[in-house]
C-alpha cells in the first residue's frame, strides 16, 4: 500500500531543504566558471544536505533522506503543488468505507404513521 500520508511528509521536508539549498547555490555559484558544472553541483549538494539535514532534524532513516534529497533537486514544491489536491483525495477514497442501501430497504417514519 502506498504511504500518502508519508509522501506528504517527505514533500514538506523537501521544500524547506530546497529553500536553503537554493539560498547556498545561489551563493557559490560563483566559484563556477562555466555553468557545465552547475547541474551536478546542485544534485551534490541537494543530496549531502538532505542527508545531514534529515538525520540532525528527524526521525528520517539514511534510505529515505536520499528521497528527500532527490525530491529537493527535482523541485520540491512543484511536486507537492502538483499532487496536492490528488494525494488528499486518494487518501480519503482509500480510508473510505461506503454502505450502500437500496430504496427499498430505507424505512421513512412519516409514511408509517
């Protein structure tokens, strides 16, 4: 079974770390020359702060931090915008229990008495 509620978890984590990555690139980016190298110094180091980062402030395992590094690389808070609305609504089909009654079987008091 897929942990939505996790996941959201894990999105939220994310976006705070992509907002301090982004502040840190921003600032050493210009040790760079040439922007060839930008892209894999922005991976590296979404990854070793996300992993430094969940293991100093959660209860997050070293397997999951990598996650939570990727999803800071790839956007964070685009992800969550997009699956916003969809993992509430998964959720709650999911935890659902329906009862379906036909209208036979439905017993109004007005008509009885």
């Amino acid at each position: 079974m897929l942990k939505l509620e996790y996941l959201q978890e894990l999105l939220v984590i994310a976006i705070a770390l992509s907002t301090i990555t982004c502040a840190f690139i921003q600032k050493t980016k210009c040790c760079f020359k040439s922007s060839k190298y930008l892209c894999s110094y922005s991976f590296i180091v979404n990854m070793l702060v996300g992993i430094i980062f969940c293991i100093t402030f959660t209860d997050i395992t070293f397997p999951t931090s990598l996650w939570v590094g990727l999803f800071s690389f790839l956007g964070a808070d685009t992800i969550y915008k997009t699956l916003e609305g969809k993992l509430s609504s998964h959720t709650e089909i999911i935890n659902r229990k329906t009862i379906t009654i036909s209208k036979e079987n439905i017993i109004n008091e007005e008509e009885s008495e």
